[in-house]
C-alpha cells in the first residue's frame, strides 16, 4: 500500500537509462516514485529554477555538457532539494569533486540496484533535511525565524556587488523598539519575547515584496532581527531616496495599531534610521554605523519617526562615543570629586544636612557638567558604579567631618533608578555604611518622581528594605514628574523637596505660592519633612518660612562647595557668624519676631 510520493526529476540524454532507472524505482513499497526525464541541459536549468521535484538526478555525461556543470549551475541557485550524481565508470576524483560541488550522493550506473538507489535517495532526503535546520540554526533567529545578522550581513554584501556592477541604490532602515525595556521589566520577559514574535509578523506582512515600493514585482526586501529589539530592513531595488521614505512610513503606520500582550492593549513605536549606497557608505560595516547613528537621531527627535543619514550625525555620533570612551575611565583615572551643597532649618539658621553633588574634573576635557555626564551614565549603564562610588565617598567624608569636630550632619546622595533596581543594592548601601562607620541616621538617599514609570511594587520593596537599615528617604524635584498620591502613601519618606521651579515665582504668582503651600501642609500632616530647593532670594525665604517650610537650600545659602570650602563654611557657621545665622535673624526682625 503507497503511504506516499515522492518527485524526481532524471537528467540524462539516454532513455535506457530512464527506464532502468523508472523499473528499479517501481519495486518499491509504500512509497511511489514519481519519476519524470529531460534530456537538455537547458530546460533542466529551467524545470529545477520552478523547484517542484523532491530529489534530482544527474547523469555525468550531458552532451556538450556535464552533470557537474549542471550542479554547479543549480546549487548556485540555492537549490533546497537534494542531488545526485550518476557516473558511468565510477571515477573517484569526478564524486569527490561532486560531493565538493554539493552533490548528496553519487551512483556508479552499472553497479545500481533498487535497494542501492533507494537508499540513496533515502539518505540524500534526510541530508538534506538536517541541512536544513544546520541552515536554520545558523542563519535564522531562533525566536522570530527571521534572518539573523549573519544572513543579512551575506545579503547586504550580495546587494552591494550587484548596485555597484549595475549602478544601482539600496537602501538600509535600522529599527529599534522605543521603551521596549519598559515592557519586559512590567509584563515580563515572556510577553516581551511575545512582542518581538507579533512585531516580525507585522513587518512580514508590511514588507512583503508586492507592497513595498514602486516596482511591486521585484523581490527587493529583507527583514532581519539582528538581536533584542533591533530590527533591519534591505532595499536592495529602490530608485530614489524617498523609496526608503515610503517603505519606513509604511512600517510606523503598521505599527500603529495596539498589540495584545496578557490581555493588555500595549501600543508600540520604532525609531528608524536610514541609510543609502553609495551616498552614506560605500561598505557593510559604514553603511550599518551611518544607519545606526540616524536611528539614534530619529530617538533624539522624540522618537516615532524616521530620520535620513546626515554627515553632522557621524561627528556628534564620534563625539559622543569619545566622550562614554573618556566616562569609562574616569572612575579608574580618580576624575570624580564631590561638591556639597549646605540645607539650612529655617527656623534656626542651623546647617544640619547637605546634598552631595557630583562632579566630573575631566583630564583632558576639564570640568564636566552633571547635566552633560549623567543622562550618558543612565544611557550606558556606568551610573551603577559611579552610584556605587559616590555613595562610599559621601559616606566617608561625612565621618571624616564629625572626627574634625564638627556636630554631625545629615548627608544627602542622589539615587538612580537604575541602582535601585539592581537586586544586591540593599547590601551596597549597607556595606558603604559600614565601611565609612557613618550612623545610618545620618544617610538619605534621594529617589525622584520617575520611580512611579517603573514596577513601583518592586520599588518600594527596595525601599522599606533600605529603611529598615535606619537610614532616610526623600523624594527629590517633587511637583514636576510622576507622583501618584495612592503609591506616595505607600512609600516611606521622610522628606519632601520641592522643586526649584515652584519655589522661584512664589513670591509673585499665586499658583505657584498656593502649589508650595499646599506641598507643605500636605507633607506636615503626613509627618513628613519639607526642604525646597533652588531658594535664591530672601523674599522667597521669607515666604517659606511664614508657612513653616523645614528646610531650605539655594544661592541664597551657598553654591554647592567642594570639601575643604564645606569645612569652611561649616566652621563660620560655629562660630556664629555664617550666612544661615544672619538670614534667619533678619527674617525675624522682618517678622517682628526677636531672634
């Protein structure tokens, strides 16, 4: 009984030969061989190209041509079903040579019996087959089944050839999932590898070769994952730049519409950047960096866009890449320094506390913003030791002030996200207390209002953890980001500091003065304490302290100091005759209130 069949194309310019081979085959059972014969070289080239045939074979001899030229014809074509050569004579250096051109098998005619030939097929099918998946492994990305780097690299090589022999364009579209982090990190790994399977369809279907351009009939396009959530598109057929315009609006508006993931609506976007031969690379590796660099321009614009290769993008791409060259080292070049900045009790005048601010003293660039440093140390993942340093420093050096005599202080250090987020950082704040021998009483870390864009859950795990330590917690820039009042309940603060920017028009616009009261009054039922920042006059500190604000830092007390100019200032303040003291005493008498 015939389980079922098999196709199989014969090549050979003799018909005895056919129907040996025909009469052999029938003597199978539970499978059919479906044998059919061409003579012509020719039309073998032709038939094999339409690929409807499960095994071929290939006489030697061919008339004016030979088997061999024939399979090194067909295998160039990436023939997907497996050959076989048929010799007369049984020469041992025409199946080697065979076997080298891709051959699966070889037969020597005279010597072939049914159980010989069916075993060949047999095995050069199976072949085949593992192949096939070696193929795949190799050349495929095992999530999306979309071609991988290596594939690309080999197709982009194909496409360059052929534009530079025919004076043809292709085009490059580097895409890059915006925020995908945010979806593994809230929905888990899981549905993020879910994300990328649905996001390969979608551009399948966009980018299938009737709709891409305006040659619907070439088979102009690849899509590859090269890895995470980065994706490449080739254009190998298009004519003029705004081909590859169109193809990428085409994949924005794709992706416009919601995915699914755990029964949430989740909406996604791309950055692309767009790269064309031979204007922006004339080779793989440039054409790659230069549509790199303008997926990085298309974040820079807000994300959601396409932007087009310009050569300013490869010289703020360099300088950008030298200066995370220099940030690498500057923890092993000793470059960072603390500066700290004074918090004044408003109703004393006291200096009790100070924030320790971080600063980049650069070998050869010099001194280094924080604002031009920390968004790259975020970017890059260098905040987590940096973080790590700093936090030993500001530590350290607060004990040493309270060995030199001084009563002590409660010192303040910036947070990150990203710190707070790694698994062993309970146990880098309690090793940097430890070390420095500092009371954890004397400690508090600032987190800010971008907590609640993350698993707040997880976060305030981390945070009643680090309190239990004994330790302080204040919420740093508060009024200007994310604050949600049912997670503020639930996170363990003990101080509150308002944003510089409400603090600055209180004095003449009434809803910043009535935003700044109302953060007081909240915080002080909530028993938390208030500091605002950024407090440069003395009006703006006489209205903090009518409405009984704890805490205060600004230019109006001091700029941020570095060690030995705090050691200063803090010894003045001793003495009585600093600049909290004064402003304090002249508050009162404003108030009619004798100091």
């Amino acid at each position: 009984m015939t389980h079922y069949s098999l196709k199989i194309l014969l090549v050979d310019d003799d018909e005895d030969d056919f129907i040996i081979t025909r009469n052999l085959l029938s003597e199978a059972q539970g499978v059919h061989y479906n044998i059919d014969w061409i003579v012509s070289y020719e039309d073998a080239l032709e038939i094999i190209g339409q690929k409807k045939y499960d095994v071929y074979l290939f006489d030697y001899r061919l008339g004016e041509h030979t088997g061999l030229e024939l399979l090194h014809e067909v295998t160039k074509k990436d023939c997907a079903s497996p050959i076989i050569l048929l010799t007369g004579q049984g020469d041992h250096e025409i199946d080697i040579e065979a076997m080298k051109a891709g051959a699966s098998d070889y037969l020597v005619k005279g010597e072939m019996s049914f159980s010989l030939i069916e075993r060949s097929i047999r095995y050069a099918i199976e072949r085949k087959k593992a192949e096939a998946q070696i193929l795949q492994l190799a050349y495929y990305d095992n999530l999306t089944s979309l071609p991988n780097r290596k594939l690309f690299t080999d197709r982009l090589r194909q496409a360059i050839l052929l534009a530079e022999r025919y004076d043809r364009m292709v085009g490059l579209l580097f895409l890059d999932l915006d925020n995908f982090k945010n979806i593994n990190d809230s929905l888990g790994h899981e549905a993020g590898d879910s994300l990328l399977q649905k996001v390969s369809e979608c551009l399948r279907q966009c980018l299938r070769k009737t709709d891409t351009i305006a040659r619907p009939e070439a088979d102009d396009t690849i899509v590859a994952r090269l890895g995470g959530d980065e994706f490449i598109v080739l254009l190998t057929e298009i004519k003029h730049s705004y081909d590859a315009a169109i193809v990428a609006q085409r994949i924005l508006d794709a992706l416009s519409t919601p995915f699914f993931l755990k029964s949430q609506e989740v909406y996604i976007t791309f950055s692309i950047g767009i790269a064309l031969y031979p204007t922006d690379g004339k080779d793989i590796n440039t054409l790659l960096k230069n549509a790199d660099v303008a997926m990085y321009h298309a974040k820079n614009e807000g994300k959601n866009n396409y932007q087009f290769y310009e050569r300013p993008m490869n010289a703020a791409a360099l300088k950008k890449l030298t200066f995370e060259n220099h940030l690498r080292k500057s923890l092993e070049n000793d470059e960072f320094i603390l500066h700290y900045q004074p918090k004044m009790d408003i109703s004393t005048g006291k200096i009790l506390s100070t924030e320790a601010l971080l600063r980049w003293q650069s070998a050869t660039m010099g001194m280094i913003s924080p604002a031009d440093f920390i968004p790259l140390a975020e970017e890059t993942g260098l905040i987590i030791p940096i973080g790590e340093w700093v936090m030993q420093k500001a530590c350290l050096q607060n004990t040493i002030l309270q060995k030199a005599g001084f009563d002590p202080l409660h010192i303040s250090v910036n947070v990150s996200i990203k710190q707070l987020k790694q698994k062993n950082f309970t146990k880098t704040v309690t090793e940097a207390i430890e070390k420095s021998g500092i009371n954890p009483q004397h400690l508090e870390l600032e987190i800010t209002e971008s907590i609640f864009l993350e698993d707040i859950h997880a976060i305030i795990t981390t945070l009643k953890e680090l309190k239990e330590t004994g330790l302080k917690l204040s919420m740093d820039d508060f009024g200007v980001g994310y604050s949600s009042f049912r997670y503020l309940k639930n996170i363990p603060l003990d101080v509150i500091k308002i944003d510089r920017s409400f603090v600055k028009d209180v004095t003449n616009q009434s809803k910043d003065a009535a935003i700044v009261t109302a953060i007081i009054a909240m915080a002080h039922t909530l028993n938390i304490k208030v500091i605002a920042e950024g407090v440069e006059t003395e009006e703006q500190l006489a209205f903090l302290y009518s409405k009984k604000c704890d805490e205060m830092q600004g230019f109006l007390l001091s700029k941020p100091l570095p060690i030995d100019e705090l050691t200063r200032f803090l010894k003045r303040e001793r003495e009585g005759n600093g600049q909290g003291v004064s402003l304090v005493r002249n508050i009162m008498k404003k108030n009619g209130v004798t100091p």
